[in-house]
C-alpha cells in the first residue's frame, strides 16, 4: 500500500510535470509569436488602410468593385469600419452616398444574413452594425427581432433602432414595452429620445395610453425632445396620478412655453412631491416671467432644500428686481430663505455689482438691499470689498451698512483684514462669484499671477 | 516523528493542490471573462455614453494625507477626465505638511460656507472650499483620525453624485478610465453596485502633466516584480472571481460604488484596515441578507496607476498591513463563512478566504519546517521533494506567464521587447526570491492582527516623475 500510494505520487508530480512544463512552452511561444506576427499585422494594416483612403471615392462609386476587396477579411473590416464612422458625421446627401455603397457592395446583405442565421454575441453585433448602416431595408428584421427575440438579441435591437431614429422605429419599440424586457431604462429613453426628436407629437399621443411602468419613461422622453409651440396634449400629464410624470410635464411645459404656463407651472409648485416642485420652480425659472417673483419667494420657504435652492436660483435670474426681490424675502422672516437666496445673488455677482451701485445716484435703494443681503449672510463678502473696493465712497459706506448690520463676525473679520493688509492679494477674487471665477480664469485677477490650471479644466 | 512527518506531507499537498485547482480556475475564468468583457464594449458605443445627458454623474473621492508631491498634479489629471459630469472632492485628512497650501494656490481656493452635513460621523471639518478655477472641485480640510476610511466619509457625505469614485491621491487614472468602468453599471444600471478596475504599477513610465505618457518596467527587480504580482493579482485573479460574481476586493486605489447603498450600510468602517475590502463584504453581506439581485463588477481595461514601493521595508510594512487587513476583514465578518444564507459568498468565497489567504503563509512556513525536519531525520525523500518543487515553480511561472500572455494579447502596454522578456524572464525568478519573502511579511501581518497592532504607518513618497516608493492596493489572489 505504502509502495503503491509512493509510486503514485511521484507518477503524479512526473505528470504534472511534464503538463506544466508543455503549457508553459506553449505559452511562451505564443506570446513570442503573437507579438511578432502582430508587428507584422500592423503595417499590413496600415499599408491596406491607406490604399483604402487614398481610393475611398471609387471604392463607394463601385470603381473599384466590391469582389477587389470583400473577399480579403482584413480589407472588408477597413472598409467596413471607415465607412460606419463617417455615417456617424454625414450629412444627407453623404448618408445616401453610403446606404447606397451598402446597398450595392452587398455589406447589408450579408448583415441581413448575420442577423437572421448566426447566433449570440455575432447576431448582436450584426444587428447593431444594421443599426450604424441607418438603411431602413434594416427596419424589418430588427423589428422582428425586438419582438421576438431573446433578452439581449432585443435589447440589440432595439439600440440598433434607437440608432436608425425614425418614428417607424420609435413606434416599434413603444409596442414592444407592452411586454416586460430586461433592458435598462437608459437605452430605452436614449433609443426613443433619437427615435421621436423629429415628431415629438406622435410620442404625445402614445403617453395617455401607456401604463404606469412605461409612462414616467414616455414623459422624460417627451421633455427630452418638446420644442417650443408644440401642440397641445401636455395638459392631461400635468394630472396624471404619477408623479414622475407630473415632473417631466413641468419640464415640457418650460420648453414649450404655451399660454398660461406660468399658471399651471405655479400650481404645480404646490404638488405633494418634493420632485415635482422641484422641476416646476426650475421651469418656472426658465420662464424668467416677474409675475411669478411671489410664487419663487413662497418657494424659497419650501420644506426641501434642493427646492429652496433653484427657487434662490430662480430668482436670481430675474433681470433688474435684485432689490425688491431681497426686500420680499426678508419679509417672509425665514432665515433659512433669505440665506439660500443671498448665497445665490452672492455666487451670481449681483451683490458685488450692487455694491458698485453705492457710488451712484439711488444709493438709498441699494443700501437697504446690501442691508438685508448682509442679514442674509453677505458680510464676509461685504467686508472683503469694504476693506478692497477701490473706490472710497463704496468703501465708506460699506463700513456703514457693516456697522449697523451690527454683526460680530463682520467687525472680526474687518479688524482682521485691517491688522494684517499684507496678507491680503492686492486685487480681490469676489468668493464663489461668477465675476471672480472670469477674472481668475482670463488672468486678470489675483495681481496678474500666472494661473497654472490648464485651459481643459 | 515519521508518522507525523508523512501526514503532514500529505496534508500540505492536498493544501497545496487545492491552491493550485482554485488558480486554474481563476485563469480560465479571466480569459472568458477578457472575451466577454471586449464585446460588450464592442457594442457599447462609448463615445455615445460620452455625449449622453443620461450618463450618471460621478463624485470622485480623494483622501490626501500629506500628499505635498503629487496631489496637484493628481487633482488636475481627475478634472481633466473625459466624463460628461464629475465632481472632485478631496479631503485634506489632518496633513502637517503643505497638502493643503499647495491645493489653495493651484485651483486658488476659498473658503466657503457651504453647509457639511455629517450623515456618516466622522472627525470633525475644519473647512470646506470651493475653486475658483474649477467649479467642480471642492477641498474639504479635516481633523486627522489616523484612518483613512474617515476621510473618505467625509467626501462621501460630502458627494452629490449617484455613484462614487474612489480613489488614492497619488493615483493617475487614464483619461478614460472612468467611462470603462462605468461600462458594466450603463449596461445593467438596475444590478450593478460597484465595479473596480485595474491598478498597475507606474515606477519606470514617464508621466507628464498627469498622464502616463510612455509605459515602462521599472528598473529595479523588487518593483518589476510587483508589476508582474499585479498584472497576476488583477489579471486572473480579480476579473475570474468577479467572473463568478464572487469577487470581495475592489482595490481602494480605484473603485466605482453606488453612493445610496454605501450610505446604507454607513460608509465605510473607521476601524477597518483594510477599508476598501471591508466595504466590499459588508455590501455582500448587506445586499444578500436584503435578498437582492445585484452584481459586483470589475473591469480590466480602465487603468489606474500608482507607485508601488521601490524599498524593502516600505514593501514590507505594505504587506503586513494587507495581511493583518485581510484577517481583519474575515474576522468581523466571521458569521458569513460557511453559513448558507451568503450564498456562494458565504459557502466558497469566504471559505477560499480563509483557508488559502488567510492560512497561506502558515501553510507555507508549515511546509518549510516539514522539509527542514524532514532533511536532518533523513525522513524526506529527495526525489519525492524536487519533483513537487519543481512541479510548484513551473506551475507558480505558468501562472505568472499566464498573466502576461493576457496582457500581451489584450491591453498590450508593455510593447518594447526588453520589457516583455524581462517580464517573462522574472515570471521565474519570482517564486525564489519575492514569494518567500512575501509569505514572511504576511506571517508578520498575522501577528499583528493577533497583538491588536493596526496603526498606520506612513510610507515615504517621492512623487510621480521621480521613479519612488508608494501606496497600496490589494494585490492578492
């Protein structure tokens, strides 16, 4: 026994051995081989991809007929690939050009084929390369297959429709989510936002009949391709029951902006869900319309942040009514208000180009405003510019308005700056404002230092 | 003596064939996996994603701890990549040296009063500052805990994004390496939670302004030898247990995960030493006690380079953290082994855990004494030895080969000749020279772990550029 299990494991380390020793041989001469074919393989390639560019005109006019070059695998894959990524960037008369060449070299065909007989993961790319060829001859095998094909054979498909875009597509693929498919909903709303960018209204007319699982998808769409002065038929989502939908109708509603918008855009801000009032203050923003200062103000004491936010930013949009604006929301004695909406006159530049406003006629205005935007939380940008502004009346009474803001952080900092001056740059870089990002990025901030980020970033 | 000697042989070599069975596996999985993962990206139209307004946005986590070298140049690379939305958010984790004051001059920072909520407690914000130059930058400067996992909650309760990105300060990734890793999550949105990419190690290539400009072995043979650990360690074993939808590590150098589900199971543990692995179990064990269906990914193109220690002793501190992090991570998560519930998690990849990482360097030590007795009581039987030794190096070197081969007909990055035969040709040195030394260290971690020894300790860098020692991703199997 001891004898047999000795000369069986030593039989098994010999075997073992000599297996390993085979594989290893056999890796390292294909790695060796591979890299020197492939050397090799390059400049063909590159040889071969040149005569193809050189005579890429009478390749697609059919000069140089198709039997040249189709037959040699690595000169169709050249052709093949050149001429899917030029459809990508032609223009029609291109485009024709092309699904032409794809027509007559018999490249459509033999995907046609592909798609029909092979299987897996060859069928998927087939079916996407139909899709890159933009040839409507595609439409019906690659809405056969999104009918009936498996998972992921329909999930190529239904890429390859969104890549075609045509409304026959788009409808194609709305009646294949009446049955359940795996697929992520980022394809789908990418493949039917391509599909009805040309026709939003034939989408319109689908989403009333929808259920609830493909509705909230068809109104995110519709708000992806709503143009302005589009027909009538957003009003019946403004009620829908989801709210997913309610949102994507606010979204619309800015983009096509019929009569009365503002209307139904301020009932909607007074929706249950947080993301629907959210969408309706921005809409609402979008609009830019003064009428609906009053509502963007209630909004701004909204009990979610993210509201309260694009209100302020709302607001701020608003051309020419920084004041009165700041006046209405220090009335609404909501701190957390007044603070959203000074952060953002703050980030947007209108509180340094207010304090401009110091030295000119009407100051008493700008001065009441500077007051209720230091309550709100201006000081410390307030104090920078009291101690740097260049002209004296603005600093003066900039030193006014701090004082009688009466706030203790403002007079730190304003001792602070004034004790040390040297640490301080010569020329201000407002914080977190538009005006003082320009200059910091065009090189006129900061005493003409050399701003080492590079242009890409 | 002879009895136990016998049943100790015998018991090392199933050990040691069960190790070596494990592996095969791995390798054939990655190769599928390689295939696979090619097509998709065949099919996935990236430069679509690119221009997507669909396209998740992505915060990128960066925790910098005395950083002063590298962190300007790491940040500018990040912003600089190609991603439709990012945002950078690097947390100044207490540096004493000009981390901070570096950042503040480059991307001219100021100090803002952006309210820092601490969903996840962490030590407390000194301040939070925005860019002037790059909007999308935001530096936040805390106190120091000693750990790095504390700095990266605070960035995560800082991130705004749905997915998060994290990676090490000193890491360069490739400018497109956030839309590769994004690949499996943009294909399956509803099951994937997070997805790692590939670390490799970038001593001896030229990097300018951020990016890798010219790939390159480094010269010496101590950080050649962790490039061929990694390419081994990422290659196969990685990409064949995510294969297999068991994978527990995505290196914290650079990893994708869904932010809501890393704020349910409440970041990721401050104690831990191993944080990034940690996070990994807990998102296993929190998803399947949630009975979800979900997916752990991992991608082998997305490419993130980082310097790997070119000293002895850096190496070694390195390893004997990762070990004692391992034994960490297994130990707090001791109730998955074996139990049923975890699935395939619980039932293989826990069990794989513990028997051939964490007991490997015993086993190995074991083996040792086993020969060294076995010689001085004449016990051992000197052809029964060579042949297993020899059978055990070709076999470690087929592995090793096994991962260059997939490099070279893949991603193909090391394409001067020199480099590929010298790769290859210490493929053969490895096993007499590194892997001994190796299991030292790790024995080294497990006593650690067992005298509750877990400090960090800082590594010396000398920043990109100047070819020099580094930080540390997971490199096991």
């Amino acid at each position: 026994m001891r004898f047999d299990s000795e000369i069986l494991g030593l039989a098994a380390a010999w075997l073992g051995v000599g297996v390993t020793l085979a594989v290893l041989a056999l890796l390292l001469l294909f790695i060796f081989l591979r890299r020197l074919t492939r050397a090799r393989w390059f400049r063909l390639r590159d040889r071969r991809g040149q005569f193809v560019r050189q005579h890429w005109n009478e390749i697609v006019d059919g000069d140089i007929p198709a039997a040249t070059w189709c037959f040699r695998k690595l000169d169709r894959q050249i052709v093949e690939e050149i001429a899917l990524d030029r459809m990508e960037l032609a223009d029609s008369e291109e485009a024709g050009r092309l699904t032409m060449f794809f027509r007559d070299s018999g490249l459509l065909d033999r995907y046609k084929y592909d798609a029909r007989k092979r299987t897996g993961w060859q069928r998927r790319q087939s079916l996407l390369t139909l899709g890159r060829m933009l040839a409507p001859e595609a439409l019906p095998i690659l809405i056969a297959t999104l009918e009936d094909g498996a998972d992921e054979d329909a999930v190529a498909a239904l890429r390859a429709l969104g890549r075609i875009g045509s409304t026959e597509a788009g409808t194609a693929i709305l009646r294949r989510l009446d049955r359940p498919l795996s697929c992520p909903r980022e394809v789908v709303e990418l493949a039917l936002t391509t599909c009805f960018r040309a026709d939003p209204e034939a989408l319109m007319s689908h989403i009333p009949f929808a259920d609830d699982k493909i509705r909230p998808v068809l109104a995110r769409v519709l708000a992806e391709v709503a143009v302005a002065g589009m027909a009538d038929g957003w009003s019946t989502l403004i009620s829908d029951p989801l709210p997913e939908v309610r949102a994507a109708a606010a979204r619309t509603l800015a983009i096509v902006q019929p009569t009365g918008a503002a209307m139904v855009l301020a009932m909607l801000t007074e929706d249950v869900e947080w993301f629907v009032r959210l969408r309706a203050t921005a809409a609402l923003g979008e609009l830019a319309d003064p009428y609906t200062i009053p509502v963007l103000i209630e909004r701004l004491c909204d009990s979610n942040r993210l509201v309260r936010l694009r209100a302020a930013s709302a607001l701020v949009r608003m051309n020419g009514s920084g004041f009165q604006i700041l006046t209405l929301a220090s009335r609404t004695e909501d701190r957390y208000a007044l603070q959203a909406l000074v952060s953002e006159f703050e980030r947007s530049g209108k509180i340094t180009r207010m304090v401009d406003g110091l030295a000119k006629p009407g100051a008493a205005v700008v001065h009441a405003g500077l007051i209720t935007a230091a309550r709100g939380g201006a000081v410390r940008l307030l104090a920078d510019l009291a101690q740097r502004h260049p002209d004296e009346v603005v600093r003066r009474r900039l030193d006014q308005i701090l004082e009688q803001v009466e706030d203790p952080v403002a007079r730190e900092y304003l001792a602070k700056l004034r004790e040390s001056p040297a640490e301080i740059d010569e020329t201000p870089v407002p914080r977190n404002t538009a005006e003082g990002i320009s200059r910091v990025l065009t090189g006129t901030g900061a005493a003409g230092r050399a701003d080492p980020t590079p242009a890409s970033a | 003596m002879t009895a136990f000697l016998r049943t100790a042989s015998w018991l090392l070599a199933f050990y040691y064939a069960g190790t070596n069975f494990v592996y095969l596996i791995l390798f054939v999985q990655s190769i599928r996996a390689t295939v696979e993962h090619h097509r998709l990206l065949k099919g996935l139209w990236i430069h679509r994603v690119r221009g997507s307004k669909l396209t998740p946005p992505i915060s990128i986590l960066v925790p910098a701890r005395n950083e002063q070298l590298s962190i300007v140049e790491s940040v500018r690379s990040l912003l600089a990549l190609d991603y439709p939305e990012i945002e950078v958010i690097v947390v100044n984790d207490g540096s004493t040296d000009g981390t901070l004051e570096q950042l503040r001059q480059s991307f001219r920072l100021v100090e803002s009063d952006i309210l820092h909520v601490s969903e996840i407690a962490t030590a407390s914000i000194r301040g939070v500052y925005m860019s002037a130059a790059d909007r999308r930058l935001l530096v936040l400067d805390k106190e120091s805990s000693g750990r790095k996992a504390d700095a990266l909650n605070a960035a995560l309760n800082a991130s705004s994004a749905p997915f998060v990105c994290a990676i090490d300060a000193d890491a360069v990734l490739e400018n497109d390496a956030l839309l590769r890793i994004m690949a499996p999550a943009l294909n399956d949105p509803a099951h994937v939670v997070a997805s790692g990419g590939i670390v490799r190690a970038a001593n001896g290539s030229t990097i300018v302004n951020g990016r890798v400009t010219r790939v390159r072995l480094p010269r010496t043979a101590l950080e050649t030898l962790q490039v061929l650990e990694y390419l081994r360690s990422f290659l196969i074993g990685r990409q064949g247990w995510a294969r297999m939808d068991m994978l527990l590590v995505i290196s914290g150098a650079f990893g994708v995960f869904r932010r809501d589900l890393c704020k349910e199971i409440g970041g990721f543990r401050n104690s831990a030493i191993g944080e990034d692995m940690d996070l990994i179990v807990r998102l296993h064990r929190h998803l399947r006690e949630k009975r979800g269906k979900y997916r752990i990914a991992f991608v082998p193109d997305p490419v993130c380079w980082t310097e790997v220690p070119d000293r002895l002793g850096s190496l070694a501190r390195q390893r004997a953290r990762w070990q004692n992090g391992l034994a960490d991570v297994l130990w707090s998560n001791r109730e998955m082994t074996l139990n049923p519930k975890y699935g395939r998690i619980g039932l293989l990849a826990m069990p794989y855990q513990w028997l051939f990482e964490f007991l490997a360097p015993l086993a190995e030590v074991l083996g040792w004494a086993a020969v060294l007795v076995g010689s001085v009581s004449h016990a051992l039987d000197r052809s029964f030895f060579i042949m297993y030794f020899l059978f055990g190096y070709l076999f470690s070197g087929l592995l090793s080969v096994g991962s260059v081969l997939l490099e070279e007909m893949v991603y193909h990055r090391y394409n001067d000749w020199g480099d590929l035969c010298r790769l290859v040709g210490f493929c053969f040195v490895e096993p007499l020279y590194y892997r001994p030394l190796n299991t030292i260290w790790r024995v080294q971690g497990l006593w650690h772990f067992v005298t509750g020894r877990n400090s960090w300790q800082l590594i010396h860098r000398a920043g990109f550029g100047q070819g020099s020692p580094a930080k540390e991703p997971s490199a096991q199997i």
